[in-house]
C-alpha cells in the first residue's frame, strides 16, 4: 500500500511539473503588458483551471519585473497618509494606493518585494482567485543569525487553490542582487515551497500564515541556520546541526538523502578556495565532519554541487 501511495504521489508530480513547463512556456512568450487587466485577459484565455493561472501571473512576473535595487538601497517612498471617515472608505482609499504601487510596477517594468506582491494578488483578483499579500521578515545573509527581527522587511503571498493555501514569493523566484546589480534568474523553488522550508527564510507578522501546526518562535526562526533554495530542491534534510551558531570545535554534519553523486564542499569567511568534504552515507543519511577549531568569530558555508546550501556562525 505505502509503495502505492508513493508511485501515485510520483505521478501526480511528474504531471503536475509536466503542466507547469507547459504554462511557462506559453507565458515567457507574452509581451510586456502594461496593465495587470491586459495580463489578467490573456491568462483567463489561454488557461482553464486556477493552478495554471497562478502559475502564468507567478511566471510573467519573475519574466518580466526587474527588481529595483535603486529604491531598495534609496527609498523614495513615503508613509502614506490620508483621512477617511468611515471603515468602508479607510479601505477604498487603502486599495487606491495599493493600485498605484501595481500601475507602476507595469509602467518601469521594476519594483520592490511590495510592488510583487501587490501585482500578484491584483492579477488573482481580476482572475477570481482569492490570495493575500502577507508582510513579514526575510533573512539571507549569515550575519542576521541569532537577530530576533523587530520589523518587517518584505513582503509575499499566499494563493487559495481549492481548499488549500500555497505560498508564493515572485520577488525571490526572479533573480538576486550579485555586486550590487540585479541578476535575472528564475527559481520556480518560491512556487509553492513547503510551509516548514520557507519559515528558514521567511517569518511572517501573522504566525497563522505560517501555515503549520505549531507556530515557530521568532527566537527558534532567528536562531537556525541559513539554508538555500538549492538545499531543498534536491529534496534533502537537515538533521544536525540545527542551530546556526556552532561553537568552534570539531563538529559533524547529518543531512537526510545525501548520496555518493553530491559533492560536498565548504569555506569559511575570507578564505579564497574551500575543501571538499569526506561524506559518508549510511541508511539515507550523509555524514561528515568540519574541525571549527580557531574559527572563532567566523562564518561557515557549505555548498553541495556547487550551490550554497548552509550557511552558519561560529561563536
């Protein structure tokens, strides 16, 4: 029965990733709409079922946004303000400004987090597809381990598909900033990763948007590890250590399906050429082990196939 059950799962995923490939193919192909109803028209034309349309706004999105890193590091925007005399019109007034943000993002063709998550859940509206644009903390950098967060700084989405909810995050899936210049690069990871997998970058303000059964701390968040995309796009699983702060003494890494074909590798903070791991695997779970001995001070990382996956400080 449980190998029935995962040949079924197998086969769902492969169907589903099949349809996907076949929505982003279409969609790449768009041209630069300058409206989120001109999107919104073509998507309900050439798709039927609510996952493709969510997956086409997501891909049009991270396709064609660039983001703005000027007004990241040089704010421009300012607190809005506004009287309203009533509830209803306190909204009103709040969609008005939210709508602008979604204009001008159509407009420059860049934006922050914001302007992508005010576009994505203005283009499910259009479609009739319930989503929510959700504030919160969004850590990457080894430096934010162990700090609590005080205030949000990004912002993503979470998309009503039947009676379920998926989170998205088209700023994240577009590219990253690489010597303070924008680098385009799609990551389909942030199209509905696993609740418990983003919540290692991704803390919202609403623990109910955590989506899991029992909430995450703000100090057990700020506490983990950094882990990459890549990490759990190659469906593997940190056992230990899971605490980002290690104490500098030899200690020995456990990561679930690691195999003999990944490549492990490792670097502390400015050193120029890393060392590979001597990885053992037994019953599913690679082993091995990195002598922190007089790195105190230091920051670890560790790559697999190339790819950062962990990222640690050593007390």
């Amino acid at each position: 029965m449980k190998q029935l059950f995962a040949l079924v799962l197998f086969i769902s995923f492969t169907i589903q990733a099949q349809e996907y490939a076949s929505v982003d193919a279409k969609v790449i192909r768009y041209p630069a709409f300058t409206s989120a109803q001109s999107l919104a028209n073509k998507i309900n034309a050439d798709f039927t079922n609510d996952d493709a349309k969510i997956r086409a706004a997501f891909r049009w999105l991270t396709q064609n946004i660039k983001y703005d890193l000027k007004e990241y590091y040089n704010p421009t925007s300012k607190q809005i303000s506004f009287k309203y005399s009533n509830e209803a019109d306190k909204q009103q007034k709040l969609q008005q400004f939210k709508d602008q943000v979604v204009a001008e993002m159509f407009s420059s063709r860049k934006s922050v987090c914001e302007g992508y998550a005010q576009s994505f859940k203005k283009i499910c509206d259009l479609l009739g597809i319930e989503a929510v644009v959700i504030k919160g903390y969004a850590r990457n950098t080894t430096g934010e381990i162990g700090t609590i967060p005080t205030a949000s700084n990004h912002a993503w989405n979470a998309v009503k598909v039947g009676l379920t909810w998926k989170l998205i995050d088209a700023t994240w899936a577009a590219g990253y900033a690489i010597n303070n210049q924008w680098k385009k690069h799609f990551t389909a990871y942030f199209f509905n990763p696993k609740p418990s997998e983003l919540l290692r970058t991704h803390y919202p303000d609403d623990i109910n948007w955590q989506l899991i059964k029992s909430p995450l701390s703000k100090r057990s968040y700020a506490n983990q590890p950094i882990i990459g995309q890549g990490f759990f796009s190659k469906n593997l699983q940190l056992i230990s250590p899971n605490t980002g702060i290690l104490q500098p003494k030899p200690t020995k890494f456990l990561i679930k399906n690691l195999t003999k074909t990944h490549t492990v590798g490792f670097l502390f903070k400015g050193q120029k050429y890393g060392k590979r791991a001597a990885v053992i695997i037994e019953n599913g779970v690679g082993s091995f082990s990195i002598d922190l001995k007089g790195k105190r001070n230091s920051e670890l990382y560790i790559f697999i196939d190339s790819e950062i996956a962990l990222e640690y400080k050593i007390k």
